[in-house]
C-alpha cells in the first residue's frame, strides 16, 4: 500500500492518485474503470444506494442528481433538499470521497491518509468543510493543500520547470493563478502568491453556448429551448459536448429540443463560442495582471506558464495566454489530473514547499480618522494576505472605555479597512477585573497553520488573562462535531457505486 495518496475533490470531476515506488505519481482509476470521477451524485429513490460520477451524471432526474457542490462549500446556508432529507455540501462530497476511497481501496489495498486539494482561494469554513468531509468519508486528511500548488509540483517533477512559475488553473467552476518560485537545486516551492475567481470557469463557457442555442431554437421554433430544470440540464450538457469538439474543430453542429416543441438543429462555429466568451476570458487576464502586479512583477519576469485544468483544452486560452505573456504555455496533456497526481507527490514533499496566507486576517477596532478625528470602527489586519507561512503575528491594542469589564473582540476574515466588506468568522468575550481606566492593553495573536487554517488567542495583558478564539460556523449548511460523527457512521453502512 502507498503512504502518498493525494486526491483532487474538483467541481466537475475528482480524481485519486498514488506515489509509485519508483517516485513517480499515477492516476487511480474507479470502479467504473475511468480515470476520473465526476462529482455528482444521484440518490435513488427506492434503494438506499447512492451513485457517483457518470451514472450518476447521465442517469435520471434531476431533482435526485447533485451537481457541484463544490461551489458552496464555503456558503453556511445551503442544503440540498430530497425527499424531505437536508444534506450539507459537506456530507455530499464526502459521498464523492467515500466512492474513491471504496474504488481505489480496490486496488491499493485500505488506506486512510490523504491529502486533499482545494482552490487556493477557498476560505476557513470551506477548508474545515472539506476535512470534514473526508472525516465521514472515513479518511485522514494529512495536509490541504492548494490545487495550484500541487498541480506546480506535478509540472516540475513531469516537466523539469524551474523559476519563475505562473500557474493557470481553469477548470469547471473556479479559476485559480498562483505564482511560485521553484529551485531546481533544492527542489523547494516558495509560492508568491495566489488570487483566484470563485465563479469563473468551465460551467460559465457552457452556460453561453446554452444562450446561443436559446436564440437558434427560438428562431426557428418560435418557443423556449427549455422550460423545466430536466430540459435545461439536457440542452446545458448538449452544449459542453460541443464545447469539448470546438476545441479540436471549427466548426460543430447538434440537435437540440424538448417533447413539447420538437427539435432542433444547431450550428456552433468557434469565432461565435469565441466571441460569447471573450468577456470572460477578459476577466482571467485582468486576473493575472492583478496578481502580477501584486508582487511587483511583469509577464517579461515569469519564465513559464503552465496550464491545469479542463478548460485550459480551449485553443483560445492558450492564445490568450501566449498574448499576455509573449511564449507559449506549457500543457501536461493530462490538465484536469494534474492536480491530484501533484497532490499525491506533495504528499511526500511537503517539507519542500513554502505556502503563502491566501487571505487577510484582521479585528474590528475603534481608529482615530486623522481626517474628521473621530473615531471610528475600522478592520485592522493583523496577518496581511500572502504572508509567508507559517506566521504568528501579533498587535496591541487598548481598551476604549473606563471600567470595561468585558473586552470583546472579533475575528475578521478580508482586506478591506471597511467592517461591511469582510466577514467576522469568530467573537470571544474576555472577562477582566473591575475598575480599570480606558488604555489597558490587550494583545491578540494569530497564528496561521499548515493547512492554512488560522487559529487566534486574545490575552489581557495586566490581568494576565487569556482565551483562543474558537471560530464557530452557524447556519443549516454547517455540521456540528456530532453531526460529522454520525455522518461518519451512516455512511459505513451505506451503498455507494
Ligand atoms: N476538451 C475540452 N475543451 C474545453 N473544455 C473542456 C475540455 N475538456 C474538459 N473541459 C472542461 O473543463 C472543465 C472541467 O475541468 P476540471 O476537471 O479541471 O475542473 P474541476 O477540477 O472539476 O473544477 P475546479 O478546479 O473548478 O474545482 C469542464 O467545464 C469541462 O467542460
Ligand atoms: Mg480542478
């Protein structure tokens, strides 16, 4: 059994890979015999099974079918509903796991540790939502550790890239750009940093082609392409098949329609595909300038530019890249396993790899605004985002007010200085002794861990007293401990294909 399994939970598709003895990482395939498993899952109405991946995708309704969850991860309010049963994006995905442990555990022999991939971008409550997920799934989660990243590894070990990394992830739902630094001589990765979109990706291209084929049906029938969520899914999946044929033709044409008003033929050249979605392609390049910017570099400082993910198939992303950047890309062939092949040999060399803070993390407290000189409440960063990891930063602050005998103090996730534009992922309430003037200082401490998930600790600095902040997600889409265990317990029993 392999001690180095890395496994990419995609929004699309997931993907399970293993160290070979030999150093080299492989793909694992499922029981279905596919490389890849797409991450959608259908629950049965009559049995308790719950199937995943391609079944799962082409099979029948969609009220029972569940597509990427992924993209909520990190929303506390969402629950899928089906026959008056609630389930979290969480338990959902560790459905997805669980399918790959049983499958691969087929061929590997059992095993528990992995490591996880997640977008570089995805915040606390995705990330602790992710290891939960994997808890059910009945899986150690070892190291999260960021898709690019891994994909980074993946490049420099298939494709002997060195320097100065750009690292261009499309896939189905999000897109990702992290810059890393890699030192051939120690085989070390010091990323610079990553920003990435949350609703960018693959799903948005086929959502254009779906618009474009609205139009031809509606000229020619005189109706709606679709009218129901069955009708739409069928015409959406239509159009990414097209997609994936534009990659390699001109020119493409379907048939598309429903029972009521019959079909149609359509016709998809790549200039119209093009066009519908140069805005978008537009909104990745700003994206890449953002980030270059952001470390004071230009495209004329990047010595290579690597292509993951699905979409990166797409001729015009690589045309759009080689514009921006003045060289070509270089593509693996196998963009969407990248990443879990690269998870698989991060597992082994985690020591060698340098992360960065993907976000800022702060406090609401009262600043003087040397403009008006009122005061006023403001987010104060504490860890600025791209801070080296690991970091253990701390700041002082004072008590505003006489006699305060309770100090309250929140934990904020964002970079913004307005208190409206980030979000407050924890509060503790410091109880201190009576009578003190206003000035008494407090100091808050953040630390930020491997797995990039950020732990604080408020101290009173004259009474001594202090107190971690434990950061707490409530909302309907959010598993409790006990929750996670039982989970945890209901899926052991459960028949998942
Ligand atoms: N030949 C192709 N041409 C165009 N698009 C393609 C091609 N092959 C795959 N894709 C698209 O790539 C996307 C899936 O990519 P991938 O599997 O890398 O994404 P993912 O890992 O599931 O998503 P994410 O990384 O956003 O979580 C889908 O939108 C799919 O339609
Ligand atoms: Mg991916």
């Amino acid at each position: 059994m392999s001690n180095h399994i890395g496994i990419d939970l995609g929004t699309s598709t997931s993907g399970l890979a293993y160290l070979r003895p030999d150093g080299n990482p492989e793909i694992v395939p499922n029981a279905d015999g596919e490389r890849l498993t797409p991450s959608v899952v259908y629950f049965d109405g009559n049995e308790e099974i719950k199937l995943v991946g391609s079944a799962a995708r082409d099979g029948g309704d969609p009220d029972r079918t569940v597509f990427g969850v992924k993209r909520r991860m990190d929303d506390p309010d969402f629950v899928v509903t089906i026959d008056g049963e609630k389930w979290t994006p969480t338990e959902i995905s560790a459905i997805i796991l669980a399918k790959l442990k049983r499958d691969c555990s087929a061929i590997l022999g059992d095993f528990e540790d992995v490591v996880i991939t997640v977008p570089a971008n995805f915040n606390e409550l995705a990330r602790k939502a992710t290891i939960n997920a994997a808890k059910i799934a009945g899986l150690n989660v070892l190291r999260i550790v960021n898709e690019p990243t891994a994909a980074a590894l993946y490049y420099a070990h298939s494709k002997k890239i060195y320097g100065k990394v750009l690292v261009y992830d499309l896939g189905g739902g999000t897109l990702d750009v992290t810059l890393v630094d890699v030192d051939s001589s120690s085989d070390s990765y010091r990323i610079l940093l990553s920003e990435g979109a949350r609703h960018l990706g693959g799903n948005h291209f086929d959502e254009e082609i779906l618009d474009l084929y609205a139009e031809q049906y509606r000229t020619q029938k005189g109706g709606e392409l679709y009218t129901n969520e069955m009708e739409r899914r069928r015409a959406l999946q239509s159009g990414e098949d097209a997609k994936k044929m534009l990659s390699k033709l001109q020119q493409v044409s379907g048939t598309v329609g429903n029972k009521d008003r019959g079909l149609a033929r359509v016709e998809l050249t790549r200039d119209l595909f093009e066009g519908a979605i140069k805005r978008l392609l537009t909104r990745t390049v700003m994206l890449v300038e953002q980030a270059l910017e952001a470390v004071d570099l230009t495209p004329g400082d990047i010595d290579h530019v690597v292509l993951v993910g699905g979409s990166t198939r797409m001729p015009v992303v690589r045309r759009t890249l080689e514009d921006t950047f003045g060289f070509t890309a270089v593509s693996c062939g196998n963009v969407d396993e990248c990443v879990a092949l690269g998870a698989a040999l991060f597992a082994k060399k985690a020591a060698k790899v340098a992360e960065v803070c993907n976000h800022g993390y702060g406090t609401l407290a009262l600043v003087d605004d040397p403009e008006t000189g009122k005061e006023s409440l403001q987010n104060s960063v504490v860890i600025p985002k791209n801070t080296p990891l690991p970091c253990s930063i701390s700041e002082t602050y004072a008590t505003s007010e006489d006699n305060e005998t309770s100090i309250e103090v929140d934990i904020t996730q964002g970079e913004d200085d307005d208190p409206r534009y980030v979000d407050i992922i924890g509060r503790i309430t410091l109880q201190v002794p009576e009578g003190r003037p206003a000035g008494c200082k407090v100091k808050v401490s953040y630390s930020y861990d491997e797995n990039q998930r950020v732990h604080a600790r408020v101290k009173d600095e004259e009474s001594g007293i202090s107190k971690e902040i434990q950061i707490e997600y409530k909302g309907e889409g959010v598993l409790s401990e006990e929750e996670v265990e039982r989970q945890a317990a209901y899926l052991k029993k459960l028949r998942i294909e």
